[in-house]
C-alpha cells in the first residue's frame, strides 16, 4: 500500500469543526505502510488539549479499516497556538499586525442571509461611532470571500489598491471610503474573471491580507467571511488570533440550524461568540405593522444554543438593498432611519463586549 493510498483514505477523517479533511488541511507530514504497520506523522497547532487525542483516536479507527492493517503508529506533533498579546493588540502570529485592537470575524453557516451587507453597515456604524469619539479612522473591513467578493460594490470602491515598498517589503494600501478601510479579493481580479482555486491558494491569499495590507492603527478590523466551515475559516484562526466573531442569521429554521454549527466551530477553535445578528427580521408596512417574512425567534433562539446573546435584529427594508447596490450603505445614505439606528446599537454593543475584561482571548 502506498503513501498516495493511505492519505487517500485518510481523507474520510474530518479537522473536528470543520467541513474539509486533515489531508486538504495539510496536516498529515508522512504516511507508510509496512508488514501490516501503518505508520502516520500529523502536525498540528492548537491550543485545545483534547483535540489531539481526538484526531489520533479517529486516524487509528481510520487506518484499522485498511486491508492488511494489523498495527497503527500514529507520531503527533502538536504546537501550542500562541495568545494574543495584552493590552488587546494582536501578537499571537509574530507576522501578524500588532496595529490592530481588535479583530473580529463576521460570519454564518449558510449563504444567502445578508451577511456581507452586514458586514459593511456594522463597520460604517462603527465608523460613525468612533468617530464621534474623535477616533477617524480607525475601523477595516477585511472582505475574505474569495469566489463572491461583493464589499467593493456594497462600499461603492473601485480600482486597485496602491502598492507600497517593492519586494519582500511591498505592502498593499487598503482603500478607504464612509471612513472604513477596505481590502477585498474584488480589487485584485478582473470582474469577469471567476476565481478557481484550491484550498492552499486560498489560505495564502488570506495570510497575504493579514500580513501585507498596511492597515495602519485600527481599533476594530471586521473580516467578512465566506459561509461555511472551510478553508477560508481555519485558514484565519490559524493567522489572525481572533477576539471574537458575530454570527449573523435569517429568522427561519433553514438558515439558524446551519448559523449554530458555524459558531460551534469557532467556539471548537477557541474563537469566543461576541453574539448573534438576526437579519430580515421583519418587513414594516405603511400602517406600522410589523409582519415576520422569514418567521420569527430564530436570531435569540440560536443565541441561545450557543451560549451568547442576540445583539440586534435588522429589519427588511428596500433602503438596505438599495445601498449596497449603490455603494451608500444605508447607515450612511439614511444615518436617521431605523435601520442604521439599529446597526449603530449592534456597533455600541458591540465595543463594549470587546472591551470587557471577561471575553477570552484566543
């Protein structure tokens, strides 16, 4: 049996948490089979002690089910994640910015439930309020969805970034527009161009957008990530430590069943919840009747599950479409409106979970 054979098989045992397999993942070094012994060396970083010991348990039950496998030796190298530094600043990745306060990931199980439009209203919100604060400045949006980038569009940003330095010290300039800092793979491809890649050239271009986009002094970066539980996701845990993420969702069973097992992955990466955003809430009729579209509960009841709180529910309204068609999100094209009072709740709620002591840092 060869070395090829044996990773093939090992594909069927799944990085707990996740979508993708430890071989995608590039977390086994070796295989080897020889007189009835399977030998496999893994690599991991992970500061989760019980994790090891359960990829080890599911690598041996996988190997025992080969033909002709009397024996297992599984050899593990695990490394411990580093934390992040004191103070809030990101120092767990050495090539990681120290600039940054705070990173925070948006995300949901599923598509299709409005998260990047999310995404750019909660960080022009945030925008607003530091702002305010006489911090400009001081917000980005760091658009990791590789195959859909839509942020460019929603911000109303077009072009590419500047570069600077040459070389090994080439730094790309994020854009900047309603006082947000903006990276997105939509800058860097052609818009008739699709993007095919596998999975490494995936975490590669995140790691270049964490470690070579001048991003400057910020107190929150927002990364808008793609739906699901692959390689974009561990590919950002195991770059940017993380001081939490926001799971965002639709009301209805379809959508809040998929968002309670995407925060369970982060919960499995020692990613805290900071809470849950329900989305399409409710459509408000010329009379002042709300009527819930989409059902209703499902944002709290998946708080709920997951051990964290509801931190808003957005209403389903045209304006909020409108501008991220236009590039006027509508907490900038209508800062009065019930929507971006909404959005500016979440953003004020949300910087003060941040910057509670209680919140674990990865």
């Amino acid at each position: 049996m060869t070395s090829d054979e044996i990773k093939e098989h090992l594909k069927q045992v799944k990085y707990p948490g996740f979508s993708r397999d430890i071989v995608s993942f590039g977390l086994v070094r070796s295989a080897g089979c020889a007189d009835g012994v399977a030998k496999v060396s893994l690599a991991l970083t992970t500061s989760d002690p019980k994790l090891p010991l359960q990829l080890k348990t599911e690598v041996e039950k996988c190997l025992r089910a080969l033909p002709g496998v009397k024996e297992t030796i599984i050899e593990l190298s695990v490394a411990p994640a580093k934390p992040a530094a004191t103070g809030g600043n990101l120092g767990g990745n050495s090539a990681a910015p120290k600039t940054i306060k705070y990173a925070v990931a948006i995300a949901s199980g599923k598509g299709g439930v409005g998260k990047s439009t999310f995404a750019v209203n909660l960080a022009c919100a945030l925008a607003q309020l530091l702002a305010a604060q006489g911090r400009p400045g001081r917000v980005g949006l760091m658009d990791c969805d590789i195959y859909g980038p839509s942020v460019p569009l929603m911000m109303g940003l077009q072009g590419r970034p500047e570069v600077e330095g040459a070389g090994a010290e080439a730094m790309l300039v994020p854009m900047v527009r309603h006082g947000v800092k903006v990276m997105s793979m939509g800058f860097l491809v052609d818009d008739n161009t699709p993007v095919v890649w596998r999975g490494p050239m995936i975490m590669k271009t995140i790691q270049q957008f964490v470690q070579n986009v001048r991003w400057g002094e910020l107190d929150v970066l927002l990364v808008d990530l793609p739906p699901g539980t692959g390689d974009a996701q561990l590919s950002l845990v195991q770059t940017l430590p993380l001081d939490g993420a926001v799971i965002v969702t639709t009301p209805q069973p379809a959508a809040t069943n998929v968002a309670r097992k995407g925060g369970l992955m982060f919960q499995k990466v020692n990613v805290p919840l900071l809470g849950v955003a329900e989305n399409m809430s409710y459509f408000t009729d010329p009379a002042g009747q709300r009527h819930p579209l989409f059902g209703s509960g499902g944002g709290i009841l998946t708080a709920e599950k997951l051990g964290t709180t509801l931190l808003g529910q957005v209403p389903l309204i045209p304006a909020i479409r409108e501008g991220g068609d236009t590039g006027e999100p509508v907490v900038v094209s209508s800062p009065a409106g019930e929507a971006a009072d909404v959005f500016r709740t979440i953003a004020d709620t949300l910087l003060a979970r941040l910057a509670q002591p209680a919140v674990p840092r990865m």
